[in-house]
C-alpha cells in the first residue's frame, strides 16, 4: 500500500546566537544610564516641588478648629507627663545605652524638657494631637527617652505632654498652621508653670527639640527673660531650630555659650553630613521673622559645637565621648565613640560622611533625628560641667 505523502515542515529556526560580551556591556550601560536618569530626574522633582509635594499629603485639609483649654491644674498630677522624679519605675530618661554607667552629679538641676513632633499624619487630620492618642504618645515617650536621657544625669527629669501641633504645621504659611503652634504653646505654658512652681528654688536645666525647642524659646522670651528664673538657669539645650544671633538671641535673655565651662548660657545646633543640602531649612528661616520682630534673613543662626562647647568650634571623631546607636536588630542600643565627628559651618553643624543609624535621615543629609543620639555622651558631660560651674558661681 502506497504510504502518502507527509507533508513539508518548515525548517526549524536556527539557535539564537549567545549575545556577546560587549553587547551585555552595552546592555548594561544602558540600563545603569537610565537609572541614572530617573534617579537625577527624581532628585529634580523633589528639588523643585519637594517640599509642595509633601505639604500636599502632610498639611491637615481641614480648617483649625480651637482646642479647649486644660483644666487649671492639669499638671499637678502625674497623668500629664511623660517624665517626672516620683515616676521611678516608668521614667523613660532614666535608660542608659548598654553598658554605659556614671555618676550623677553631686547636686542636681530640675530639668524642663520639651518633646519634638511625634504627631505625623497624612490627609485628614486634626492640626492638634488628640491626647487620646496612643500612637503620637508612644512615639513622644520614645523621643523623650532617646533625648532627654542624655541630660539626666544632671537632674531630674520633668517631660511634659501636650497637645503638640502637626508635623503639617511647619509646611504651611497658612494662618491655621501658626494657630495650631500657638495652642500647643499654651499647654506648654501651663506645664512650665506647674513645673516651676514644683522648683521654687536650685539650679534649671531647660531643654528642647524641634518643635519642643520652637516652644522652649518662647518660654525664654516670655516667662524667664527678665525673670527671677533666668538667674537659676545652669543652661539651655534649644536643638533642633534655627535660632538667628541678631533677630532671636537678644530676645531670650540668655547670652549664647562661648566656653564649654560657662553657665547661663544657651547652646543650639543642627545637624547634616556631607554633602548637605540645607535649603528647606535656609528657605524657611530667611522667609521667617525672629523672636524681636526683625527679619532673619540674612542673620548668621548659632551653631555651639556640642563636641568642643564652645560657638563655631571644630572637631575630630575621636573628641566624641559617644554616639547612640541601635542598628543592629533585636539588640539593645549601645555607645559608640569616636565615631562622628562636627564642625560649626554657616550656622550648621557639619559631621562629616554620613553615619548609618538608622532610617529616619531626612532628604539632604539632614540628622535632625538624631541631633541628640549623634553626641550622647558629650550632651551628658556637657550638662554635668555647666551645672559645676552654675554652683560654683
């Protein structure tokens, strides 16, 4: 039986040749150039709308709506602190890093402290921290035992809560973000009182963070300026916020501190590794008005150095008594020194190649974060020192 015909099959296709070194280089090249770009075009993005773009998501939508008042004697009780001396057993300034141990100096300050921003949302929002919420008061007790931990040795420690304003506030001009500051500054004003009024004599240490040091030199301008107060004043920690020598320092009453054994005096840094970017910081502050009335623009901001105490010093890494660190997971944060070092440059405070402590450094090698963490140790000693020289006064 004849067999039929199969048909005709194509030829199978030929092996696809193997791409050549130089073709997978090219390849390459042109992959890492487009990166390149995206990342230079991102970096152009943010550089010119950045702060528009985060002001859109961050800045409460809603209008200001007034907050009540706290009751007269809110803060006679412990319910409205964070930190306070008869709060032994749940005092978050009392933590030391692991391994770390001094002596408290032989007679002790009363410390006033002021908690930075933990209040962050995106979208809706109120513009003032509801004090029912345990998120933003779980972070504030976090802030206040990273940085105020740092100061007690010196004394005991009085943190306050307050209704603080939003993150938002400070990236707007609007009126609404200004009101919200100001009733944050109320609560403030109330905890300082309470607080004096528990230390009606002895040494002061007061001490601040961003925002907490916003409030702290209105508290200066307002309430020790001038005051009974400000001769019981061993120092004043105001970090974190650019204070202008011309248009904010002769409003607080305080000299700032030219020698690490000083007293009375005030220190205030910010700062950034290198290369930095300050220009959100520089914007603001040239667009703002200082604590006298006068403009800031153009007014040199006071850098103290905290490794050398003194204002525009310089220092090495090994001058770093210790800096804070917890990078390494489900270990306790430990001390590790020699390892940052700090220059005092156009009012900011330079500290060389970035340190790796973790991932809340913010664009522009900005270590607002960790401007406590960077010198822990040296804030420790530092505090010590200038309440030494108070007594000795």
């Amino acid at each position: 039986m004849a067999v039929p015909h199969a048909p005709d099959r194509p030829a199978p296709p030929a092996a696809p040749k193997a791409p050549t070194k130089d073709a997978m280089a090219r390849k390459f090249l042109y992959i890492f150039a487009a990166l390149i770009v995206a990342v230079l075009a991102a970096a152009l993005v943010y550089r010119i709308w950045g702060q528009q773009l985060i002001a859109t998501v961050m800045v409460p939508r809603a209008a200001f709506a007034p907050i009540q008042p706290l009751p007269a004697n809110a803060y006679e009780g412990r319910a409205m602190w964070i930190a306070r001396p008869d709060m032994k057993d749940d005092n978050p300034t009392l933590w030391t890093p692991q391994g770390y141990s001094d002596e408290a100096a032989p007679q002790k300050a009363a410390i006033f402290f002021i908690h930075p921003t933990s209040f962050i949302t995106f979208g809706d929002a109120a513009w003032n921290m509801a004090l029912t919420d345990k998120e933003a008061a779980d972070t504030a007790r976090r802030l206040v035992q990273a940085q105020a931990s740092a100061l007690a040795s010196a004394g005991d420690v009085w943190a306050p809560r307050y209704r603080q304003a939003n993150f938002g506030a400070f990236l707007t001009d609007k009126a609404d973000g200004a009101k919200a500051l100001d009733a944050a500054y109320r609560d403030v004003e109330a905890a300082f009182a309470a607080f004096l009024h528990a230390n009606p004599q002895g040494p002061l240490i007061l001490a601040g963070h961003s925002q907490g040091t916003q409030h702290l030199m209105r508290l200066l301008r307002d309430h020790v300026a001038g005051s009974p107060a400000a001769q019981r004043i061993a120092a004043v920690y105001a970090i974190g916020m650019p204070i202008s020598v011309a248009a904010d320092l002769p409003a607080l009453g305080l000299p700032a501190c030219a020698r690490p054994d000083q007293s009375g005096c005030i220190l205030s840094w910010q700062s950034y590794a290198e290369p930095a970017d300050p220009s959100p910081v520089i914007d603001r502050y040239n667009g703002s008005k200082g604590l006298t009335g006068k403009p800031r623009r153009d007014t040199s901001m006071l850098c103290t150095n905290p490794l050398t105490g003194t204002i525009d010093g310089t220092a090495p890494a090994k001058a770093n008594l210790g800096t804070v660190s917890n990078r390494e997971d489900g270990k306790p944060a430990n001390l590790v020194l020699g390892a940052v070092p700090a220059r005092c440059a156009d009012g900011l405070l330079m500290i060389g190649d970035p340190p790796d402590l973790g991932p809340y450094t913010l664009p522009g090698n900005n270590y607002h974060v960790y401007d406590y963490s960077l010198f822990w140790a040296d804030v420790r000693a530092d505090a010590r020192t200038r309440l030494a020289a108070f007594l000795k006064r």
